[in-house]
C-alpha cells in the first residue's frame, strides 16, 4: 500500500510539473547604454591648436611617451573607449611620410574590415585638411583621421574601445564617439 501511494503521488507530481509553459533560455542579449546629451567644453592649452571636446570624455596624458608633446588621449571612462591624439610639427618635406604612415596605419585593419569610408577634409578658412577613416566589421579601431596645415603641424586621431569589437553591441557608443570626433574637425583650429 505504501508502495502505491508513492506511486500515484509521483504521477500526480509529475502531471502538474509538466503542465506548465516549457522554460526556454533567454537569448543572449547586450546591456542597454544611455548615452547623455553631448555638451562640449574648450581644449585650451599651450599646445599650437583649440579644438571642443564632449564633458564626458577625460583629457588623459598617462600613456603617452615622455617626449611627445601635445600628445593625449579622450578617454571615456563610462563608455569603456578611448581616443589616441598624436601631434607632430612637421615641414613640407616630412609632410609626405607622417600622411603616408597615417594611411599605413588605417590600411593594416584591412584584413578585418568589412568596408573602409575615406572621407576628404578641406577647409581653406581654417587651414585644415585631411583624411577620416571609417571602419565598419570587427576592427580593433571604428575610426581614423589626421589632420594638417601642410606646412607646420600634423595630429593623427584613432578611436579604440577597451573591449572586444563586437559591431552589434558597441554600435550606439560608435556613433556617439564618431559624432565627437567630427565635432573635433569641424571646431578644430590652429593657433
């Protein structure tokens, strides 16, 4: 008798267990991140350039070499991504060779990329010219540009983010880092 009435309680159970919607795993999924409105400040220094930067973003000098000047980095801490700047005084001579080594630079996430964008800037009112690189795919960079006068001065901008480049999941930080930077060039002068 105590055998059957395991028996018929272990039915029981398992008719009212399986009665119950199937348990399906959650499909995988990315935080939602809320990006603030962008206000900019002024970069002003003694550096030969003024430029407005995002209040997000940090003006950060740790890895940089002891002898550049002028180098730095926008560094936003909340969206996990950084903005290297180089700057170089140039002649008309070595002009050539730092263009040439920023288009190196950009062209070794070919392998990587599904698309390259090379978009000119020329502004003849403020003396700025130069090439931005727009990655799209899996690159460890989103976006590259250098800018010159082409005589006295030469700053090269590559955007990396500090986690592993995954399109999906970083697309709405990308596009608002990529706003910044465009802001960069179009409020971008030189001293």
């Amino acid at each position: 008798m105590r055998y059957s009435y395991w028996i018929v309680l272990a039915f029981i159970l398992s008719i009212t267990v399986s009665c119950e919607d199937p348990v399906y795993p959650k499909p995988r999924a990315f935080h939602r991140i809320d990006l603030a409105n962008a206000t900019y400040k002024q970069y002003e220094t003694s550096c030969p350039f003024t430029f407005e930067y995002n209040h997000l973003a940090k003006l950060d000098y740790t890895r940089i070499p002891k002898e550049a000047t002028c180098w730095f980095n926008l560094h936003y801490p909340q969206l996990k991504s950084r903005v290297h700047f180089s700057y170089h005084e140039i002649t008309r001579d070595s002009l050539m060779r730092v263009t040439e080594d920023a288009r190196r630079m950009a062209m070794e996430h070919i392998p990587k990329a599904q698309d390259i964008r090379e978009d000119l800037i020329i502004d003849t009112v403020a003396n700025v010219y130069g090439v931005i690189y727009d990655f799209e795919g899996s690159t460890a960079t989103n976006m590259q540009f250098f800018i010159t006068d082409s005589s006295n001065h030469f700053i090269r901008a590559a955007m990396y983010f500090e986690v592993a480049p995954n399109p999906d999941s970083i697309a709405p930080v990308e596009a608002y880092i990529k706003e910044d930077m465009y802001r960069f060039i179009e409020t971008f002068s030189w001293k």
